[in-house]
C-alpha cells in the first residue's frame, strides 16, 4: 500500500514525498549505472545510466510544475 505524503518546501510548492523519493532514486540508480559502465568500459551500461538520470530530472521537473499550478 502506497501512502502519498504531501511535502511542503520553504517556498510553499507540493510535492507527494514518495514521488520526490522515487524520482531521486531513479536518478541515483542512474549515476550507479553511468559509473560502473565507466569503469568496466560498458558503453550500453553508461547510456543507461545516463538515460535513467534523464527521466528522472524529467520526472523532478514534472512535478515542480504541477506543484506550481496546485498551488
């Protein structure tokens, strides 16, 4: 069961918590990716990363918006 929890910033936009925690871990899974196709020279790996860490931030930026308009 999933329960959102509205976030309140300084700057008085929402955001549902488990979104905004979803999203950072999506982008973190990325730079993971990104990093360890570095390392071992896996350039399909690094795309992903680098593709995960994209739709993420498009995510992020998605629901800054739809915060601004809520509120």
């Amino acid at each position: 069961m999933t329960t959102s929890v509205a976030y309140r910033s300084p700057g008085g936009t929402t955001m549902g918590l488990d979104d905004k925690i979803s999203n950072k871990a999506e982008e973190l899974k990325g730079q993971a990716k990104e990093s360890t196709g570095k390392a071992t020279d896996n350039e399909q790996l690094e795309a992903e990363g680098k593709g995960d860490q994209a739709g993420a931030n498009l995510k992020q930026a998605g629901e800054k918006i739809k915060d601004v308009f809520k509120g």
